[in-house]
C-alpha cells in the first residue's frame, strides 16, 4: 500500500471516509487502529512475555497484566522517596518532617517525567537505592516483586532509552497499561505516573470474574454494577492523560506519530452464579445482552472523559464462582495486592506474610496456613476462570450491534472466542485469507468496500482481541502484520531465530538481577526461571519434537536453582529436529489439527501454560 490511510480520533465523532482506491488497512508505521490485539492476563502477558511475542508481531497491541493502581503510586512514591532522600533535586516535593507522606506534583507533566527519568537514572546506575530495605516499605522483605512491578510500571521508558537488547525493533510497542481498581483519585494518580513512564494507552478493567478482584475488591467485572463510578474514574483518569495529550500531538505524516488513548475492556454484562441458569441463557436472544451492554455504554458516552475505544468480551461474565476470603491487602482500591494474583505466591519466595508490613503476625503456623488457604483459592480462581469462558454464551453479534451504535465514536474491539486467524477474520468482517494490502485480486472486491465503508462510517468492529490462543499456540498468530497490515517485506524468522533470540533476553535479565540483587536465594532463581522459561513453552505447538522439548522443559523447570533459563532452554530445543527448528513461524498447523491435551496428565510444574 503505497499511500496512508487516515488516523481515528479519539476526540472526533466521525472518521475520514476512505478516498478512492484506499483501503483501510493503514501503514504499518501509523498502527494506531486496534486492529490485533492479545488480552491482558494475569502471570502471562507480563514483560518477558511481550519481549517474546514482539518477534512474531511488531504491530499487535499487548496489554500488560492487570495491575492495581494503588500498587502503582505505592511503588512510585517509594521510588520517589528513595531517589529524593539520597540526592538532592529540583523537583518541587513537599514533605512534612513529621509524616512519611509526600507532595508528589501528579497534575504537573514537567515534574512528573523529570522524576521518571530519575528513577530511570538511579535504575541504571544506583539500583540499590530503590531497592534498600530502608526504603522498601511494604515491600521489606519482598524485592523481586518490588521490582517486577516498577519494571513493568517503567516498560516504555525502558523501551526508549536502553541501548541493549530491551531497545530493538520487536520491543513492547504499542503496549497497553491495563489497570485495575475502583478509587477515581487513585487510577488517575496511577494513569499520570503511566504516561510520566511513555505509556500512550491506558486501559480500564471492568471485565475480570475473578473472585479477588470482582468479590474482594469489588472491582473487575462487578464495576459494570456500578455505571456511573466507572463513568468517574474514567473522568479522572482523562484529566490526567490530557495533561500530557499535547506532547504526542505531532504531524500526522510523523511514523512515530502515537495518540493518548483511554480505553475500557469490559463484558456484555454480569451475573450471579448462585442465581445464574445456563439453559436459559442458551435460549435467549441477544437482545436482552445487548440492551444491558448499550445502557452500561450510554453512561460512559454521557460522561466527559477522552475515552476513545472499547473492548468488549462477548459474554456475561459470572460472579460468586469460587468465592473465598480475600488473600490480598487492597491497600484502600481494587485490585489486590500482586500484579501476579493468579501465580505463584511472591510471599512464600521472599519468606513473607502477606499484609501491610504492620499488619503482620508472628512467624508461626499462620504462614503454613495461607499458604494452603491460598493454594485451594488459586484452585477454584482457575475453575471459575474456565466456567466463565465456558458456560455463558459467546455472543459476538452483540459486538457488532454495539460497533453500528457507537462506532462513529469509539473504536469497537471484538473479544472473545477467538483461536486463530481465521476467527480474526470473522471479527473483522474482512474475507478470509488473502493479503489486503497486496494482491487484491484474490479476495471478493466488492465485499472488502463494503467492509472499508462500514468501518469509516463507524458502524464495524475495529479490531479482534486474542486471549490464551496467543499463549497456547503463538505461531497461529505471526502472519498478523502481513494479512492485517500489510507488511509483506517483514523477514520471515525461523522457530530456532525467536527461540535463540528469547534465550539472549533471559541471559540479559539474569545477569541484571545477579547484579542488583546479589543474594537472591536459590528458590528465588528457581521462581524466576520458571517465569523466563514458560514463556516460550508452546513455540512448538503442533510440530514435530513439540513433546519432548516440553517434557524436558517440564523437567529441567524444577532444577532452576542449577540451571539458567538459557541454559534450560538450549537443553530443551535439542529435543527438536533441525527441520522444525528451522521452519519459519509462519508455517505452523491449526489449532483444530492438533491433538489436544489430557489435562489430567499434565504437569504442574508449568501451571502456568495450563488453561
């Protein structure tokens, strides 16, 4: 495609119509349109992640796991704390000589990004200073997650000024913060800290079922409950993003050119699980789903905020499956208290009990007992997890009666059910196959106007959001930027080339842990390997050699506090033959062609790949 399509507006009722023999794919360098996306999920999508997935995608949205915004601004008062308790600087902070609490500029851009590259800075050269146990507040006793939050916190400022492996081509661009919480005032101090960092997409999580999040902390998926504080926080959070809208308003012919984006995941509805009867549902038409979802909309619309895209899961989300006490500190907002709620336990790691650091009790068998409270609640959050992709109806049709009403103003992303590229295309209205932005004479023209003037008059899904079908079978996925943006000159990259280049990543991270933390013990190594090397698990899928490199995966996975994730993964991949390493990831087989697995048989060591 040699010219540029026109770019929404997340201020703008209406889009560009197409000119004369435009698509409306646009150019690979203007991807502001949601045209891919993968979900956000909790001990997934997380850094090591998203590094990984960013080889079979440059242009693909990523959104980061669910993280509470009241972790955010904890994390980043401490690291503000730190940085001015041991230099001096110019930054106007006020703080009470008689209170630990600061001043912190959070309506002020200028400030706020001068203390971002300092925390940056100090990340770089002093990284013990954020990290002392003297300034580590909560989070004494508790590092690695300490730092796990304020890598992903700063991921785009990362992104922008290392000159290592993290700054390439493939690296988290563009990715989107999702944050999870209920407190207005605490999301739109999490969303300035964001864009501080380089985040230009901020996300808000109303879809969650989960149990800690939805019951708990009454945020997630049972914020649809409650329009009008939804209607409220995303206010706050708009004011906080205009502060910094005019610093990436440049020319539109700029290919680095990004938009401020809010946006909103969130399901056609919710209901109770106690109350809740399947066959009825089943038999229902989707009017009363799409009734429900429209009202919800129609107070956002109402509202004046700069929301400019929604995400809609095509199901009811269920609430009260596998309700338990909720394990985490909310810390006064929604979320929880790790960015890994639905992972392995932090706490257990770093020997320490979970609770505000006055809260906690003595070293006794209260500890034993959370943990197994906690195993038998990560249990049933995983149940509910696959009732609620499973039980309730998927009702994509409602998706796009909700594009025809809203998309003259909104992005309208279609979530939900989604296995492969052939399900995208159903999405996206677009016929199957065939490259839009190349040989056109292989698809039906006239049906590809008509989807081009749907979308420019607003009245089609946008986008198509994947969720564990991007984790379970990734290669299924690595044609997006040619079929969807027409990137046909990308280079064609072999399994082995993405898995050599994971591999350097999971050295680098190692080598920069080793040196800002020491005396991490071996269990920690164990944990954090586990981490690098689940990532990569299913690069495989399908193909020749894919059960034994994941059964010598699964067994060197134990052994992390010997072995290095690299070094478990050259292990692994010797499993395979040369001719499926050397396959590019574009060749891969259907998801419905492959074998599917016993769950009952499959290790839990890898819990994290189990679905």
């Amino acid at each position: 495609m040699t010219s540029s399509s026109p770019s929404p507006s997340a201020n703008t009722n209406t889009r560009s119509s197409p000119q004369s023999q435009q698509l409306w794919i646009p150019q690979p360098s203007h991807h502001q349109l949601e045209l891919f996306s993968v979900a956000p999920m909790m001990a997934h999508t997380n850094r090591h992640y998203r590094f990984f997935f960013r080889q079979l995608s440059q242009y693909a949205h990523i959104y980061t796991e669910m993280m509470p915004s009241a972790q955010i601004v904890q994390v980043f008062e401490l690291a503000v704390r730190a940085i001015t308790s041991s230099t001096s600087t110019t930054t106007t902070i006020s703080s009470s000589s008689t209170s630990s609490e600061m001043m912190i500029p959070y309506d002020d851009p200028e400030a706020m990004q001068e203390l971002a590259h300092r925390i940056y800075q100090c990340q770089q050269q002093t990284p013990s200073v954020l990290y002392s146990e003297e300034n580590a507040g909560y989070f004494a006793g508790r590092n690695l997650l300490h730092y796990s939050i304020l890598q992903e916190i700063m991921a785009p400022y990362n992104n922008n000024n290392n000159n290592n492996i993290n700054n390439n081509e493939y690296h988290t661009d563009p990715i989107v913060l999702q944050l999870g919480g209920r407190n207005p005032e605490t999301l739109g101090k999490a969303t300035a800290i964001a864009m501080a960092f380089g985040y230009t997409q901020i996300n808000l999580n109303c879809g969650c079922p989960s149990a800690n999040v939805a019951k708990g902390n009454q945020a997630g998926a049972a914020l649809m409950l409650e329009p009008t504080l939804v209607a409220e926080c995303l206010e706050q959070m708009s004011q906080a993003m205009i502060h910094y809208q005019h610093q990436h308003q440049t020319n539109d012919d700029d290919d680095n050119y990004q938009q401020v984006q809010l946006s909103l995941k969130h399901r056609l509805g919710v209901a109770f699980a106690n109350e809740y009867d399947a066959d009825w549902d089943h038999a229902q038409t989707d009017e009363a789903a799409y009734q429900t979802c429209h009202d919800f909309l129609k107070v956002m619309e109402s509202g004046s905020n700069i929301l400019s895209k929604v995400q809609v899961h095509a199901r009811l989300a269920l609430l009260g499956i596998g309700d338990t006490n909720n394990l985490y500190t909310t810390n006064g907002d929604g979320g929880g208290d790790g960015i890994d709620d639905d992972d392995d336990d932090d706490d257990a790691i770093e020997g320490a009990v979970v609770g505000s650091q006055g809260d906690r009790e003595p070293e006794t068998n209260k500890k034993i007992n959370h943990k197994r409270a906690q195993y038998f609640a990560k249990r049933e959050a995983r149940q509910a997890t696959i009732q609620n992709r499973s039980v309730p109806p998927l009702r994509p049709k409602v998706v796009e009666q909700i594009a025809r009403d809203f998309g003259s103003k909104w992005e309208v992303v279609s979530n939900g059910g989604i296995q492969s590229m052939s399900d995208v295309a159903d999405r996206l209205q677009r016929p199957k196959g065939g490259n839009p932005a190349g040989d056109q004479q292989q698809q039906p023209q006239q049906q590809q106007q008509q989807v081009d003037n749907l979308l420019w008059q607003g009245q089609a899904v946008t986008g198509a959001m994947v969720g564990r079908a991007a984790i379970n079978h990734p290669c299924s996925f690595a044609t997006v930027d040619s079929v969807l943006w027409g990137a046909s000159n990308k280079p064609k990259k072999t399994r082995f080339e993405i898995l050599q280049t994971y591999m350097e990543y999971c050295q680098e991270q190692e080598d920069r842990l080793k040196t800002i933390f020491p005396s991490t013990t071996p269990t920690q190594w164990k944990h954090i390997r586990k981490q690098l090397v689940a990532v990569p698990f299913h690069l495989f899928m399908g193909e020749e050699g894919n059960n034994a490199y994941q059964r010598r995966l699964r067994k060197l996975s134990g052994r992390g506090e010997r072995y290095s994730a690299k070094g478990m993964l050259d292990a692994a991949a010797r499993e395979v033959p040369s001719e499926t390493l050397e396959k590019s990831v574009e060749e891969h087989t259907p998801w419905a062609d492959i074998e599917k697995f016993d769950f009952t048989k499959r290790s839990g060591s890898m819990h994290r790949t189990i679905y």
